[in-house]
C-alpha cells in the first residue's frame, strides 16, 4: 500500500511539472446588505407610452436589488492589485447592453479594455445614451427607433461609471472596463468567482454604486480556492 501511494503521488507530481501545466487559484464569496432596506418608489414611464407597452407589473429602481437573505446584486467585484503586469487580449465577442422597456440589461456591467459594446434599441422609440466617463471620453449618442443597434469601445481602463438616458430620466446603468478578464458582477445570490490566477496576494475590490467600496487582501498558492465576503450597509448620516 506504501509503494502505491508513492506511485500515485511521484504520478501526479510529474503532471504538475509537464510543460504547459499552470495551477490556478480561486477567489470566491458573497455580497450582504445589513441594516434597514430602502423603500423605492415605482417608476413612472407615463411620459413615454411605448415604454408603458412593455411593462405589466411595476418597475422600481435597480438602485438596491437584493435576493434572499439580503444578498446584493449588481456589485462588481474585481482584482485591484497584485496582478503580473502583461497584456490581456480583448475578447472580439461583445458585451451587450439592451434598453428593452426604457430599461438598462443589464444594469451594471464589465467590459475589457478594446472590447465591443453592442448597444440595442428594440424598444421602437428614441434613447440618448449618455455615458458619464472621466477618463475616456464622454460620448451622448442619440438613437431614434430606427437605429436599432450601435457599438462602442473603450479604450481606457476605468472603474465605475454611470450611464444614463437623456430622454428617459429613470434610465441608469453602471460600466467598468478592466485592462484584464479577473471581475465579476453579482446576481442576486450575492455570489461572486474570481478564477484562473496565478498564485499571489491581490486586493479584491467590491464596488456598488451607491454604497461605495470595501476591499479585502487575499493571498492564493497552487489550485487552492479562497473565500472572502463582503457585507454593506447604508452610510450613517453626519
């Protein structure tokens, strides 16, 4: 029994070792709101009735969408530092922002440096898609009903930023663009996966729009998975 052990683990020790072998780390958890939750108030889309057509039940804010248990949604969780400093090719696939019923889907995203921004209009009324950049440029573009689709890129790194609708003043979503693929936007489970990195020590960054940012140290060897969650509450008043 001795002797098989010792070959099984000289085996997958020679494995680890072939070329082309990389182990690779996990960062998972989960995103918690604490505290007193918000009441939004329904939106109002009489001012635009093609918007009205699209909904049968009411719409409220995506300002604090939470799930059972008060986990968080629309957090984007992301590696801050500690990453290796090399190039991560863009994927050519787009990441797509839908404004079906006067409504951003999704409502925060992420998008790599280079990479397309398809943004659809199948709503058959105007849009103004405004983004609210500060280190790229800002661009406002119009979108009549007729202009179904448009793309964009970025081509800067940057955190956080907002987008909105000048026509329809309810309209809000959220976009980072990251230089590399390690981020992730929660769901309302709250949970987030972070995979594929090397081992290191990285600060994990949590961003919500509204309650700002935590951040946490975590330090990863081999394949090994590592958990770190995150909980927000609303700000005390000063």
């Amino acid at each position: 029994m001795k002797i098989l052990k010792k070959v099984f683990y000289f085996v997958g020790l020679a494995l680890i070792l072939l070329p082309g072998h990389t182990q690779a780390a996990t960062i998972t958890g989960t995103i918690q709101y604490q505290g007193e939750v918000p009441k939004f108030k329904e939106i109002k889309m009489d001012a635009d009735p093609v918007c009205l057509t699209h909904h049968t039940k009411p719409v409220y804010p995506q300002t604090l969408v939470l799930g059972e248990g008060n986990t968080m949604a629309n957090v984007f969780v992301h590696i801050k530092k500690g990453l290796a400093k090399k190039d991560y090719p863009a994927p050519p696939e787009p990441v797509i922002l839908d404004q079906k019923g006067c409504h951003y889907a999704p409502h925060v995203l992420g998008i790599r440096v280079g990479q397309p921004l398809k943004i659809l209009n199948p709503d058959g009324t105007l849009h103004n898609v405004h983004a609210l950049s500060k280190v790229n440029p800002e661009f406002n573009l119009a979108m009549p009903k007729f202009r179904t689709e448009t793309t964009k890129v970025f081509n800067k790194e940057e955190f956080l930023f907002p987008l909105k609708c000048d026509v329809h003043p309810w309209m809000s979503g959220w976009v980072a663009v990251m230089a590399h693929p390690y981020f992730f936007v929660t769901q309302t489970d709250g949970k987030f996966k972070i995979e594929n990195l090397p081992a290191g020590t990285y600060e994990v960054e949590a961003g919500h729009e509204k309650l700002g940012t935590q951040t946490a140290s975590v330090m990863v060897t081999g394949d090994e998975a590592k958990e770190v969650n995150f909980t927000f509450s609303k700000p005390e008043k000063k």
